[in-house]
C-alpha cells in the first residue's frame, strides 16, 4: 500500500493490533520517534511510554512497557513486553499505583530482586499514566 505503513504490535502472549495507517510514534531508550513510509530500516529498543499512530488525522494509543521495534519496507513491527489500549486505562487507578510502587521502591535496597521488581511496577504504572495524559 503506497504512501501507509504497516503496524503490528504484539506481546508475548498475543498478537495485540495489526492495522494500517499513516505515521507511527514510539518510545525509544534513545528517546521518542516518529515513522513516516519510506523510513529508514531500523531496529532499536523499546522503551516504556506512549506508542501513538495517527490514521488520517485520527490518533490512537497504546501504553507500552520494554521490548523492540523493528522499521522496514514500511512496516513497523512493535514486540512489546507489555501493551494497554489508552480506552482500556483508568487514571485514578494508575496514580494510586504508582505512588504505592514508588513507596515500596524507596523502602527495597537496590540490587535485590524485589528493587528490580518494584522499579518494573514504577516504569509500568508511569507509562500508562502519561498514555492518558497526552
């Protein structure tokens, strides 16, 4: 399809979304980008945050928690470790949640599982947190 991209975002307990559309935004370790059709090919990792597409004006997104994202031959191919529709999001929950994680994270010494555990729950509750902010 000319002028489209491809996006597929998948988990690994499902495929979560295939769909086409005009332009995609992702979080990167190295910080956000946007793809266009006719990108260059790419692969970098996933960071956690907002994973927008825009179809025909209209924008769409997902909470996405570590993983990769793949570009090419205009296809964004999105393995997320984790991934919420913005729909699917409540905020007051999501607040109160964070706020717990980030208690528990202050009281666990870094280096143990359990830090490491409540520093995932952080990144995961933050993520989803600016999904609905934006």
């Amino acid at each position: 399809m000319a002028n489209r991209l491809t996006l597929r975002l998948v988990t690994p307990t499902h495929p979560v979304l295939e769909v086409d559309c005009d332009e995609v935004r992702a979080p990167g370790v190295q910080g956000n980008f946007g793809v266009r059709p006719g990108h260059e090919p790419f692969l970098t990792t996933l960071d956690s945050g907002p994973l927008h597409f825009f179809d025909e004006g209209r924008d769409d997104a997902y909470a996405v928690v570590g993983g990769f994202v793949e570009i090419r031959d205009d296809e964004v191919t999105v393995l997320a470790d984790e991934a919420v529709h913005v729909e699917k999001i409540d905020p007051e929950h999501e607040l109160a949640a964070l706020e717990e994680a980030r208690k528990r994270l202050c009281e666990v010494q870094e280096g143990l599982v359990q830090h490491r555990m409540e520093s995932a729950r952080v990144r995961r509750h933050a993520a989803r947190l600016a999904t609905v902010r934006l």
